[in-house]
DNA sequence: TATGTTATGTTATATTATTACATATAGATA
DNA sequence: TATCTATATGTAATAATATAACATAACATA
C-alpha cells in the first residue's frame, strides 16, 4: 500500500486487499459476493477514484448487473465495511489502502491526474477532536479532502493560488 | 458571528456580512446585483446550508429567476469570491462566516438538527501542509467537514459510534 | 452613444442517487 | 431434506444535483 504517490507494486497492492477483504468478511459472517468482489477490485485497479456509474458500466460489461442500485448496494456495503470510501469532492469512490485499522481518512486528490491518495494522520484526528470539543460538538464522521497537484503533476504544470481566492 | 454553536445576534449577523460584502465588491469593482445579494441573504438567514434548489425556489416565488443556471451562476460568484461555501457532504451551500479573510475552513455540521457552524483553524492549516508536503503534494484547496452532533442535539439523542465503522 | 464586458435568461441535457418493491439466494432451523 | 428467514440482487421509475451551449440584457467606460 502506498504511503503517497512513490511507485509501488500494485499488483501485490490489489491482492493484499482482497485477501484482507476477504478474510474480514469470513471471520464476521460477511457475504462477500461476486458483484462486491469485483466492485472492490475495480476500485483497486488504480489509484484514482471512480464514479458508480463508471463502475456499473464495467459491472453492465460483464454481465453483473444494468441498473444504478446494484452498484449503490454493493458501495453500501463497501463503505459501511471499511473496504472502500466516498470521496466527496469527486462524488466517486476509492478503496480503502488502509482496510482493517480504525482512522480517519485523509485523501490527496491531484486535479490534474484525477489520482487520489489515502492517508492518515492520528495527530490530525486529535486536533479535529480538541476543536470539536472546544466548541461542544461530537464527532462521528469526518471528511479530509485535499486537491492539488500531485509530485510528478507539478512538473508539467503549475499551481492555482492556495485556498481562498480571496487576497 | 459565531465562532460555535452559542447564541448570538443574529440579525446583526446577517447585516454585518451583507455590508462587508457590499464594501469588499465596492472596493474591487465586482457587480454585488441583485441575484447574488439575495442568494447570499438566504445563505445567511440560518446558520444551515441551502441546496441550489432550495434557493431556486425562494428566487422563483420572488420573481427572480427560474432556472437552475440562476442560482449557479449566482453560486458561482459566491462562492468564488469567498462569501460563501460548498458543503460537499451535503451539496448544499453555507454562508461563509468570515469573510474578507484568507481562510481553510473547517465545518462542523449536525446530522440530527443540519446547523453548519464555520470555524478555521490555522494550526490545522499548517498540520496539514506538514502531512501534504511529506508526501510531495501541492495543496489548493481543503475540504474539511466534521458530521457529528451540536451540543443541543447531543441531549436529544444518543451518539453513533466514532468513524469508522470498523472494529 | 458606441463598444466591449459581464450578468442574466433559456433550453436542453448530463450526472449522481434513491424509493419502493419483486425475485432469488444463502444460511439457519426443524 | 424441507422449510423458514434473512440477506442479496434485480427492476422500474423517479428524484436531486449540476452543466453545456448559447441568446439577450445590463453595465462600464471611453
Ligand atoms: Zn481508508
Ligand atoms: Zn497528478
Ligand atoms: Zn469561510
Ligand atoms: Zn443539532
């Protein structure tokens, strides 16, 4: 699993995954069909984001399904299971690189490239976690989004003032 | 302006954003018409956010536009000149609490009663141009936006686990 | 007033997502 | 095994959000 945008064997990236997915969902009774399988690893295939209805094209392909909500469930489930995630910004889904451990996603989306990379940080949940409380409010979800220009994206073009427009 | 969930003026609120965005447009010769002004008073009438068709309707029973491309358009400038934000977990639209000042915002909204507080915080700023750099990656813009419960919803109702989901 | 620029309006359509329910299948139980 | 039950998949229709492409109107300023 990638740590950033460094290269990395994505062949053994792709498996691993699957092999957590699929032993998380033998020890917790999990069904882990055909139609979620093959969404994860669609998701898998590279490190960008895909959109449901990108996914259900392939799905449509292949014979595993024609309509919109065969691929929300099996996002749903997905999601919900840790396996995958939304990524807001995009409207479009990514697998999780982390499946398995508890945190809060932090994604790095470059504009450019589309790729996104998922990362964490557990000093970045605790300051979310003191403004919170500062201001009385519970936590129960978070959403860490952060578009730019990927390292080997920054080479070919050049960047947009950091956030906001606003001097 | 609230820097929480506390009572405030509110009217006041609302007035004081409305003269430092009428002053701001003054002072860099942007057009604060009609449309705009009014999409943004109806942002800032409930710290909530508004769908564009929410929005829409208002305009259309004021006799100020019909289609969907009014209200984006007016979106648009609000959003790009700072007066305003996308909330992407709830595509919806915020008021934006700060005006005139540079600013990462982060959001904290209520599932149970959809208030959107503002805040910003500029050690998390920094944290994660930390994060960001180790990996390589040029920041533009962040998405941060925290989905929990306000302090009054937290009497009402019992809290969902923490993300993720996952044990 | 003439001219270029910006804003608004119109039509059509694209994209993303959900509701509601029917059928099929897997896993548990008798 | 046969039945029951819960879960997964499939179908149809529609909702919700957003954009493309371009026409017309209003504004800015020379
Ligand atoms: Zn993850
Ligand atoms: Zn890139
Ligand atoms: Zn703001
Ligand atoms: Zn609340």
């Amino acid at each position: 699993m990638p740590l950033g945008f460094e290269k990395h064997d994505h062949t053994a990236c792709i498996q691993s995954a699957l092999a957590k997915a699929d032993s998380y969902c033998a020890d917790k009774g999990l069904q882990f069909t055909k139609i979620r399988r093959r969404v994860l690893e669609l998701l898998l295939m590279e490190h960008k984001a895909l959109g449901a209805y990108d996914l259900l094209g392939n799905l449509s392909n292949e014979g595993l399904g024609t309509q919109p909500p065969i691929v929300y469930h099996a996002l749903d489930f997905l999601v919900a299971n840790g396996f995958a995630h939304k990524i807001e910004k995009l409207n479009a889904y990514s697998a999780c690189c982390h499946p398995g451990k508890t945190h809060a996603p932090v994604f790095m989306i470059c504009r450019r490239c589309k790729c996104v990379v998922e990362t964490q940080t557990e000093p970045l949940r605790n300051f979310l976690g003191t403004t919170a409380k500062a201001a009385g409010f519970l936590i129960e979800r978070t959403v860490i989004e952060i578009e730019g220009l990927c390292p080997s994206c920054q080479k070919a073009e050049p960047a947009r003032p950091y956030y906001p427009l606003r001097t």
